[in-house]
C-alpha cells in the first residue's frame, strides 16, 4: 500500500493524484491510502497509523499547507522518516506549491 499525506486544505491536489493513479491500481494492483478512507465513525488516528505502519511507499504532497500542518508535523512526518530508515519505506515528495523547506533537508531524495 502507498501511503498519502497531505493537508486537507489541498483536497483538490490529492483527487488529481488519485486520478493519476487509477491506472496503477488497475494493472499494477496497487492500493492507495489517503485519510479520505475512514469510515465515519472510526478512529482516526489508529486508521492513519496502521495504514502507515502497513505502507511500503508514502507519497507526500508538499505545500506551504502541508508543513504549516501541526499533524503532519508532529505525527505523520516522524512516522514516515522513521519507517524509511528502519525498514526502507520509499518517499516520494511531490511539491505542489513553492515551500521554504526542501526535501533533502529532511533527508529525501527528489525523483
């Protein structure tokens, strides 16, 4: 499973993807998580870690929203970094807006 975090102030960026995506999850078979998959009424935040903990890839969708967000911060970015050293989980960083934070800062390599 891909992992997908983003702000949800960029809700329109993660459609553009998941429309991007559609053909690798039908030939390729690869399933892509983002928070718009809990059910309501779920705990949100186990939901996230456990699609987290079960991710081999974790896309980002990086803007100024996205590393102004507390959550994201605090709680997925750490997670994310953690499992790319440990068990190499694969980062993609996609900038959507100009940021003052590059990728390689935090130690990921751009495609």
């Amino acid at each position: 499973m891909i992992f997908v975090s983003y702000s949800h102030h960029d809700a329109v960026w993660l459609k553009r993807f998941e429309t991007i995506f559609i053909p690798l999850r039908r030939y390729a078979e690869v399933d892509l998580w983002a928070d718009t998959r809990i059910p309501p009424g779920a705990n949100w935040r186990n939901e996230i870690n456990e699609a987290m903990d079960a991710a081999f890839a974790a896309v980002l969708l990086v803007s100024a929203n996205f590393l102004n967000s507390e959550f994201i911060a605090n709680e997925e970015l750490p997670f994310i970094l953690a499992a790319a050293k440990a068990r190499k989980t694969e980062i993609f960083w996609i900038r959507l807006t100009p940021c003052l934070i590059r990728a390689d800062w935090l130690g990921i390599s751009v495609l």
